[in-house]
C-alpha cells in the first residue's frame, strides 16, 4: 500500500499519525514488512515512477497537523479546506492548487524561527538539493513548463545565467530546500517509528528517470540525448499479448557507456540515497539491466523498437564496492532471457513472483509463477500496484482463466475467493509474500491502483478510515501462525 493510500482527513495519505496507526495494525496483524510506491515529487500524471527528482521527497505526503504542532501551521488553516469530493480517491488537481500555498505559509514562519538541523541538512544533500531547488525554481519562473522548453541558456546551463538566478531568486530556492527538509524530518520519523515497531519499509527506485526532471537536467552526460538536449531514444516494452503496441514510457535511456567510464557513480549515488532511506529496495525493471528495450523518440507506439545491451554484473559489482551489498528485491517480470536469469542470480537478489501472471492464458511463461513452482529465494505476490485486485481479476480476466484459478485454488464462492488465493500465497516456500491492502480488504477493480498505459484514473486509491480494525488483524496474525510466516 501507498503512502498516498493512508487513510487521512486531507486529501491524501502522509506522514503523520494515520500512517502510525497503520503501522501499529501491521504489528498487531503479525506482518514484519511494509511495501510503498517510490516517495518522490510527482509531476504530470501524478504517477509516483516519474518524478522531477530522483533524491527529493513528495511535498504532498508532509503531514500538515505535524507542522502545526511546530507551530508553522494553525489547524484551521488547513481543516477547513475542501480536499476532495470522494474519500476514496485522491484527488491531485485540489492537492495541486490547495497544498502549496499552506507550505509556503510553512516556510515563512520557519524562516522565522530557529533552524535546527536545517544547514546540516543542506549540506548532507547538497549533491542534489541544490540543483532541485534551482531547478523548481526555473520551472516556476517557465510557469511549469518542462526544462526542454526553457530558453537556451537556463536548458544549458550557462554559468552566467545559473548565478543570476540564484541571485535574484534566493526566497523561492530556500523555499525549495526547506520543503525537502520537512519531507526528510518527518521520513526519518516515521521510519523510526515503523522500525521500532518491528516494521521494515520496502521502497521502490523505479529504474529510469524522468524526461522533465532535475536528475537530466543537471547531469545530462549520462543520458542518450543529441546536441540540442533531446532524447535520441526513449524506455518501454514490446509489444505482448497485454499490450498490442506495447508500452511507451517515454523516458530518456541512460548512456552506460559514459557512466561506466564514470565508474557509474551517479547510478551508484542514486541507489545508495533510496538505500539509505528504505530497509529494503526493490528495483524495477531488473532486466533493463541486461537488455533494455530502445524506441526512436518522436514514435507514437513501442513497435519500433530494438533491444540493445545493459551494463549486466559491472554496474552490481561496482555497486558492492562503492556501498557494500544492500537488502534489494529485482522487478524481473516480463518476458526473461537466460542471460536474465543468469543476471538475477548471480546478483543474489530475491526475484518477484506474481500469482496472477501464472494464471493469464496471454503470458506464455506463466508457470514459473504457480504456487507450486515457487523457489525460497524470491518475494511472492497475489498481484501489483500494476494487476487488478484478486476479486476485480475474477470479474475481468478470460473465463477460462478464472476457471483455471477457481479449480487450482478450490474456489467455490469467489466473493471469497481473495482469502483463498492470499492463504495459497502465505503456504508457499517463498522466503517472502506481500499482498495489496486492497486483497487484504476483498475490494474490486474500482480499487486499482495503476493499469499501465491508461491515464488519468491511476495512482488514486485511498483506504477508507477504520478499515484496518483489529479484528482483521486477529484475522491476519491466526494466518501467519497457521502458516508458520
């Protein structure tokens, strides 16, 4: 589940003591981990794998009743404040118009006051605040436009012009920064408190970065772009039996020749930042890392694209060197060669198996993803942020595929059909199994989070206040004793 998705009172899940709660029901509930969608600022499209920075927190996820209780806000400045129209969904167009000026507010009065811990932050992130924060700040003075669109000399980075900007515009970079403080103040918190409760976080590093990102920006060497600073070539996948065109993402590929001769330390600085703030990082797209998909940029679909070589074990190797082994989980869905394989397992790192993906008479390499066929060394799931939920994949998936489920799992009600699949999850060798809050409360497919290459309805799904009740965690811990989790 999402930070997003925590129940709250102000548009949107964050920091504060809703996402306690959930933590306590998660160790009432018997569970040990916690698995979130990436933490980064959101831009257009609101989809948490496309971010302006691949170091900066989500402003939207700053609990506004902690900054009050710093005396930064007054809670009828924000209580009031009509945060959306459907409690269940996010609303990102209110939080948009309505969120920021309430930190601007924030931040004035911070500046006001005694800045503890504030210069050491800055100069702890340094490597990254202070190119996000000229970046924000050109983009506002663009009027949101993306970096590509700037005039020549704020794209390319003239010094002259940099130094101008700082100097003209030392308010709006500060605000910046201390945004990021605040983030970062109520993530150590949290965090603490999620680890003090016997909760690890697993966090997510989606695996490319953003067109219109401070990341490119700022280090536009590393990344396959022309003369003029335009992508060369853009991800996605082939086309599949999901996907007739395949799937366009649209992000700028990395140039790994440029960041081997680099020894790949901004990949590595990158990794090691999510791996200094999760417990645990699952990495997305794994075998991007072997082979990635390359599609001429300007192409209305993937099917023009070709494979064309990953950096493989040197970027691992180089990896462990530089920042020792860390507690990582590979995204190694989707169509797997053998050098993949090869690759997942000499990295070590624990492979993703999906239940739902067994099941689908479209993917041809389903079985490895049957519970029978599962292997200790990997982390097993009914679905992702990117499936349906078990009882929405009931109602929507092919009949003879249901069928197979029904049959396989001995379902004979499927409005129960969700704690079947969950307690075949929980019985398999697999060192890890995660569900979806959304199949731990039965929900339908009006609770998706995410359906790949669609827009505007994903990334929106709130749970409901009380819907975590104790009983559900009874529930939840009598399964993880009956099934020695």
């Amino acid at each position: 589940m999402h930070l997003s998705s925590v129940p709250s009172p102000y548009g949107i899940g964050t920091m504060g003591q809703s996402a306690r709660e959930f933590i306590d029901f998660l160790k009432d509930a018997g569970q040990k981990y916690w698995q979130i969608l990436p933490v980064g600022q959101t831009s257009y499209g609101d989809s948490p794998y496309q971010s302006f920075s691949s170091f900066a927190g989500n402003p939207y996820f700053i609990d506004l009743d902690m900054l009050a209780e710093e005396g930064l806000l007054e809670s009828g400045e924000y209580e009031t404040i009509a945060w959306g129209d459907k409690p269940d969904k996010v609303d990102f167009g209110v939080l948009y118009e309505q969120r920021y000026p309430l930190l601007r507010l924030a931040v004035k009065r911070f500046c006001l006051k005694e800045q503890s811990g504030f210069a050491e932050f800055c100069r702890e992130q340094n490597r990254w605040l202070e190119d996000y924060a000229l970046f924000m700040t050109i983009k506002g003075l663009n009027h949101g436009a993306s970096w590509l669109e700037w005039k020549e000399e704020e794209r390319k980075r003239f010094p002259e012009t940099i130094e101008k900007i700082r100097n003209t515009n030392q308010e709006e970079i500060l605000f910046w920064k201390v945004i990021q403080f605040f983030f970062y103040e109520q993530w150590k918190a949290l965090r603490t408190y999620a680890n003090d409760n016997g909760i690890s976080i697993i966090g997510d590093l989606p695996i490319y970065v953003a067109l219109d990102s401070a990341d490119i920006w700022a280090n536009p060497q590393y990344f396959q772009l022309d003369e003029a600073l335009m992508p060369i070539q853009v991800a996605g996948c082939p086309p599949d039996g999901f996907a007739e065109g395949g799937q366009l993402w649209g992000n700028p590929l990395f140039d790994w020749e440029a960041l081997e001769r680099d020894g790949f330390s901004w990949c590595i600085k990158r990794i090691g930042h999510s791996c200094q703030i999760y417990n645990v990082l699952r990495l997305d797209h794994f075998r991007g890392f072997e082979s990635y998909y390359a599609i001429p940029y300007g192409d209305k679909d993937a099917r023009g694209g070709h494979w064309e070589t990953g950096p493989g074990e040197k970027l691992f190797r180089a990896m462990e060197k530089q920042i020792g082994k860390q507690n990582m989980i590979a995204e190694d869905l989707g169509f797997l060669t053998e050098s993949v394989r090869e690759l997942l397992k000499n990295s070590g790192f624990p492979g993703m198996k999906v239940f739902e993906l067994g099941f689908d008479s479209r993917d041809g390499n389903g079985s490895e993803y049957l519970p029978h066929n599962l292997i200790p060394n990997c982390v097993a799931y009914a679905g992702t942020h990117d499936n349906d939920t078990i009882q929405g994949w009931f109602s929507t998936a092919p009949a003879e595929d249901v069928e197979y489920a029904c049959a396989y799992f001995g379902i004979e009600d499927k409005s129960r059909g969700h704690w079947k699949v969950m307690k075949a999850l929980w019985s398999t060798v697999a060192d890890l199994t995660i569900v979806q809050a959304q199949d731990l409360l039965g929900l339908s497919s009006e609770s998706r989070m995410n359906q790949p290459s669609t827009f505007g309805e994903n990334w929106r799904w709130r749970a409901l206040p009380g819907v975590f009740t104790a009983e559900l965690a009874e529930k939840l811990r009598e399964n993880m004793k009956l099934y020695a989790r």
